[in-house]
C-alpha cells in the first residue's frame, strides 16, 4: 500500500482491483497449496508458477472462468471452464435473454451426465452460429 500511495503522489497510474488467486497441487502423498494476492490477475500468477514446474511433467489441470486475464500465458494447460461461473454470468444477462437464458439455466439444472453437456454445448454452438460469432 505504501508503494501505491507513492506512486499516486507521483501522478502514475496504479491498479485498483486486489485479486486472489488459489492454486492446488497434488503429487501422490504431496499437496500444495498456494495463494496470491495483490495486483496481478490469476493468469499471470499461473504463468509465475509454471515458469518453476518441470516441463516433463503431464499438462496441469486449470479450473478457471472463461476470461482471458485468467489463461496462463505460453504454457499448457488442460482447461477446465468452471461452470458456475458460466451460470451466473448467464443469470447476469437474464433481463436482456430471458428465452435463452431460462433454456441454458433448465438445461443446467438437469445437468449430471455427459449427454446433457452435449447437448447443451451443440445448442449454444448453433446458437453462436446464427448469430455470426464465430467459435
């Protein structure tokens, strides 16, 4: 914080947002936990990270929502998209997609076998279609 107000006393531009950022590692008996606070988004804590990781090693797990800010730069990770976030940023836009919004939330609610996410995956692949986004 004193490094901040520094830096505002001197007119530069400083970050506003404070994130954490949790990362889990299991070995066989080995278990890792680490947090990061401050400044930097989770993709780059990741990235700080997998810089230290032994590059033989199988491709990570990544739980993550879908922003870009959370990618771990250059590295490869087997990308987990968390679905609750995916909820609650349909839920966000409910008012402005009731039809499409309230169909993704029933599909969801029905969720527990692969077929449904299949399901799920191929309307909104059609839905992006028809609407000219590309995938």
């Amino acid at each position: 914080m004193a490094e901040r107000k520094k830096a505002e006393a001197a007119g530069k531009a400083t970050p506003k947002a404070i994130n954490t950022t949790g990362i889990v590692a299991l070995l066989d008996q080995w278990r890792v936990v680490l947090f990061f606070t401050g400044h930097s988004h989770a993709g780059q804590n990741l990235e700080t990270v997998l810089a230290h990781r032994a590059k033989e090693l199988a491709p990570p797990m990544q739980m993550c929502d879908a922003l870009a800010s959370n990618m771990a730069g250059d590295f490869v990770t087997v990308l987990c998209h968390c679905l609750a976030h995916g909820r609650r940023h349909v839920v966000d836009v409910l008012e402005h997609f009731p039809q499409q919004g309230r169909h993704v939330l029933e599909v969801l609610g029905r969720v527990h076998a692969n077929p449904i996410m299949k399901e799920l995956k191929t309307w909104m692949a059609e839905a992006l279609l028809l609407h000219g986004v590309a995938q």
